[in-house]
C-alpha cells in the first residue's frame, strides 16, 4: 500500500487503489494489505478503497482473496468500520 504514499486519506486516491485491487482480484490473484510505512488512513479511503469493493463482490469472495498485514489497532477499526458499514447498508437495501 506504500507504493500509493503514507498519507491514504481521499476517495479519490481510495478509487485508484480499488481500481487496481478490483483487477488483481478479477484475475484470480490473492492480494496481500501492507501496511507498513502507512501514517495514516482516513475514513473515506476506506470506505471508498475497502468498503465499496462489497457492492460488486460477495464479503466471502473478498476475505478468501485478500490479507491484511501490518495494519495496526488504529487501521484495522478504520477499515472494519468502513466495511461493516457497507455491509449495513448492503442488508437494508
């Protein structure tokens, strides 16, 4: 995740990042999460990087396809926030 900078915190850099993870996922590969060197990821990269991968894709599909390392206590309830809340709103929709 370095490769993208330290500071991961629009939507806009989220929606690069998906984009990539959306084609390495729809190519069979298994994505690894690094999050080494990161200093910060804000509510709307996750949402718009991790979250809305769950509108095309089942959550089973993803967490068999990807990793996550390195992330930290902070990260990890950033993007488990971001994700439960897509999938909130994916079961009242």
């Amino acid at each position: 995740m370095n490769k993208f900078g330290s500071v991961l915190g629009s939507r806009r850099l989220g929606s690069v990042v998906r984009n990539e993870i959306e084609k390495a996922l729809n190519s069979g590969e298994n994505v690894v999460f690094d999050l080494t060197g990161i200093n910060t990821v804000s509510n709307s990269f996750a949402d718009e990087c991790f979250g809305k991968l769950l509108i095309d894709r089942e959550f089973a599909s993803i967490r068999k396809q990807t990793s996550f390392i390195n992330t930290g206590s902070l990260f990890q309830g950033i993007i488990k926030s971001a994700i439960n809340d897509r999938l909130a709103k994916i079961a009242t929709a």
